[in-house]
C-alpha cells in the first residue's frame, strides 16, 4: 500500500511540474526582452490614483492584448490601446480627468517617456487609450491626466518611429502601415517604493519608408495635435485643435 502512494505521489508531483512547466511556456513575458521587444511602464497612484487604478485593472483583464499603437507621430506621441484601432474607440467606462483644469493636483509633467491618457473635449471622457510623450510636450500639463513614466526600454517606443507610415486622419503622417501589435501587457513586481510596473511585449516591424509616405509627407506637415480619445458617436474633428490631443 505504501509503494501504491509512494507511486501516486510522484506520478502527482510530476503532473505539478508539467503544469507549471506549461504555464511557463505560455507566458509571453518569459522570453520577452525590455529593450527588445518589450518596455517597462511605472504607474504613480499618488499622483493619478484613479487614472492609475483603471489602466491596472484593464491590464489585468487583458484588455490591451492584441490591441495596436494606432498613431506614431515624429517628436510627439506614440498613441494605443483603442479597441477600434483608429483613435474611436473606448472602453465604456469614463473616468475623471486628473489634471488641474479639473481641479486635480496632478504633478507629474508632460516630459519624454511620460504616459498619460488621451481623451475626447470632455475632461472626463479617457476611458482607455493612452499615448507616451516622445519629447517634451508640457504645455499639455494641466489639461491631460498623466500617470506613468517608461522606465526601462524606451527605446523600443523610439523604434515605433522606424515603421512606414501615411496620413491619418488628423493630417499628419501617423498610422502605422504595418500594425504595432501589444502582444501581451501585464503586471509585474512593483519597483522598490511600492510602485505598480506594467510591462507591454509589442510586435514591430520596422522597414523602408513606402514612395507612398515620402510624397505625402512633402504636401502635408503634421500639426502638433495632441492625442484624443474620440467616441464613435462623436464626429471626428471632435477635441481637435492646435494643442490638444486628437
């Protein structure tokens, strides 16, 4: 009886391995590189706690799995994480604008690698799309609810600027020709003050600039608009202006 359990036992014990060993490979951050193919974002809920509190739980529903940076614009942003791929998405639940024009405290600037939430003309309107600064746009401080800052492998973003791209719908020369896919974003061990890190695996293909965005590129100069979030139901010229985010 004994050699029965003792055999049970390690029959049970090899079963565990196996499944752990699975789980393993079916984890997309286990072969995953920051600086790569993958980036590290730090979240500051002192700062922007309900800001914070949404993209973390989305993070871990797997909302942003699959989903695309659908607008990459030279020295400015690098927008995503809208279901619909085209900067009209949401993910029905709005959340209030943390920044000073509505009456938050947000102290975290608008500087390069800073992560904040686009948004339509309501303040109140960021729901899920986020862009991550390229340079330093802090005359969107006070109107725009930043919360994060890439920390580690910026440089992958900076790499979103080598794919091909042609005029999106702002009139700048944004949309990615091949899609840059978030493969997989999850959380990970907080940094040593306690905060919340999301790591994002993306998939870019970088290439040759297309003869198609080289000749539009001569006729149109992007307008420094900043990135939006605008609801199917609003048209598209909606939170549209010179220094807002579109």
């Amino acid at each position: 009886m004994r050699i029965c359990k003792c055999a049970a036992a390690a029959v049970s014990a090899v079963m565990a391995l196996s499944l752990l060993a699975g789980c393993s490979e079916d984890d997309p951050l286990e072969e995953a590189v920051v600086g790569k193919d993958s980036f590290i974002m730090t979240l500051y809920p002192d700062i922007a706690p309900i800001t914070c509190a949404n993209f973390q739980s989305l993070v871990e529903e797997g909302f942003y799995n699959g989903l695309t940076f659908h607008r990459v614009v030279d020295e400015f942003v690098a927008q995503g994480g809208d279901p619909s791929g085209d900067g009209t998405g949401g993910s029905g639940k709005a959340i209030t604008g943390e920044f000073s024009e509505n009456g938050v405290n947000n102290t975290l600037s608008h500087t390069r690698g800073t992560v904040s939430m686009a948004r339509a003309d309501d303040y109140n309107s960021a729901t899920c799309q986020f862009f991550i600064c390229y340079t330093d746009l802090t005359y969107l401080d006070g109107t725009y609810a930043s919360f994060g800052v890439v920390t580690e492998g910026m440089e992958v973003v900076d790499g979103f600027l080598d794919v091909p791209r042609s005029v999106g719908r702002m009139g700048e020369i944004s949309v990615p020709d091949t899609p840059i896919v978030i493969e997989h974003a999850a959380m990970i061990e907080s940094d040593s003050a306690g905060n919340p890190r999301v790591q994002f695996v993306v998939d870019v293909k970088p290439g040759e600039a297309s003869e198609k965005e080289t000749d539009t590129a001569a006729e149109t100069a992007p307008p420094e608009t900043a990135p939006s979030e605008t609801s199917s139901t609003e048209t598209e010229t909606a939170a549209v202006s010179e220094e807002s985010v579109g």
